[in-house]
C-alpha cells in the first residue's frame, strides 16, 4: 500500500506538469497566431490608404461612356464640359444653393455641377461649373485643373448641340479663408460671356474636414 502511494505521488506531479506545459503551449500558440492574423490585417489596410483624404460621402464610380453619350438636357443648358488637355469629357450636372449657402456640387466625382443661379452658354454673364478634385480614395474630375495655362481652351456643349469655346485668361488658387471674397468676385458682371471653374486644392485639413484653398479659372467666350 504505501508503495503504491509512493508511485502515485511520482506520477501526480508530472501529469499536472505535462497538462500545465499543454495549456501554456496551446496559449502561446493561440497568442502568435492572433498576433501574426492582427499586423497582416493591419498591413493590408496601411497598403489600402487613400491618396486623396477626406470624408465626403461621394460616388467614385466611374461614369461608363455609354451613359455619357446618352445624357441629355434642355436645349439651352450645359451638357458637357470637354477640356482636350486634360482629356476631360463630362457631363454637367445643374446643381443649386445647398443650405448652407454655399453652392451645390454633384455627387459622382467624374461630374461636373453647373449652377443653375448662375448663365447659360450664348447667354453672356457669368456661367459657374464646379467639380471635385478627389474622393476618399480616387482624384476627380478636376484634380489636374491647377495645370491649365492662360489661352487653354474649354469647350461647353449645349443639350441642343452648339458648342462655345472659352479661351482661359486666369488660373490660381486662394486661402480658403479668402475663398468667399473670390466668389463675390465670381459674380461680378462683365463685358464678355465668361466660364468659371471652381475646385477645391491645397492639402487636406482634417479638423475642418475641407482642403485649405480653392481653385478659380477664368475664361472668356471665344468670339465666332
């Protein structure tokens, strides 16, 4: 009897190290493994960061070209914007005063958004078309505005068909806290029919969620 208690008291303590060393083991393993799945996670979504941030919830879908090639609109409205530099051909979506005040801007990012308050093309006055620069993760439809020269040209087609091309005269960003004594300039009268481009550029402020400075271009009606 006391032989046999002598074995067990060997065995005992070596079961319940053998099952501790287990459960450690199964532990460390468990630990690596989440570890390991975590970082290759948080690789990925390092490697899928946008190039272009900020929070406007915006469509980057693509406009499939048959879509385009089908839209319409009165006779008397923009169409399409084409710019042959850029290599831009878009339609141009009416959009109006937001809430705000501020105005409207069309929510797939391959648009481009005409005021309605402002002309119309072979109306004269002032004709405003605005567009974004990016999404949360792909460059719009006027990120490479800042790269238009003076005497580049801009072409609208009407939805009746007639197009008006406008020869650009200036091309230059302002502080965005300068941005609305700009568009008091915007709707100034003028001799000439005139064409204004507007986008956002500058960098990123995430406090504000708004890039830093705006984009204006001016153009004037070419002359038949």
């Amino acid at each position: 009897m006391n032989l046999k208690r002598k074995h067990w008291k060997k065995i005992i303590p070596i079961a319940l190290g053998v099952i501790v060393g287990g459960l450690l083991l199964a532990f460390f393993i468990r630990v690596a493994t989440w570890e390991a799945s975590y970082y290759a996670e948080k690789e990925g979504s390092e490697r899928a960061e946008p190039e272009v941030i900020h929070t406007d919830a915006l469509d980057e879908t693509p406009v499939p070209e048959e879509e385009v090639e089908v839209y319409t609109v009165p006779e008397d409205q923009p169409r399409y914007l084409v710019i042959g530099k850029l290599d831009i051909k878009s339609r141009v979506i009416p959009v109006s005063t937001l809430p705000n005040g501020e105005v409207g801007t069309p929510n797939n990012i391959f648009d481009v958004g005409w005021y309605n308050g402002s002309s119309r093309p072979g109306f004269g006055g002032k004709i405003l078309i605005d567009g974004h620069s990016g999404g949360p993760r792909v460059n719009g439809v006027f990120k490479k505005l800042p790269l238009l020269d003076k005497g580049d040209i801009i072409t609208i087609e009407r939805g009746d068909g007639r197009t008006y091309d406008y020869r650009i005269t200036e091309n230059y960003a302002v502080d965005i806290s300068d941005a609305n004594g700009e568009m008091r300039k915007v709707f100034k009268t003028t001799e000439k029919e005139t064409l204004v481009l507007i986008t956002c550029t500058g960098t990123w402020d995430s406090e504000n969620e708004t890039y830093d400075a705006r984009q204006f271009v001016y153009a004037e009606l070419v002359e038949e």
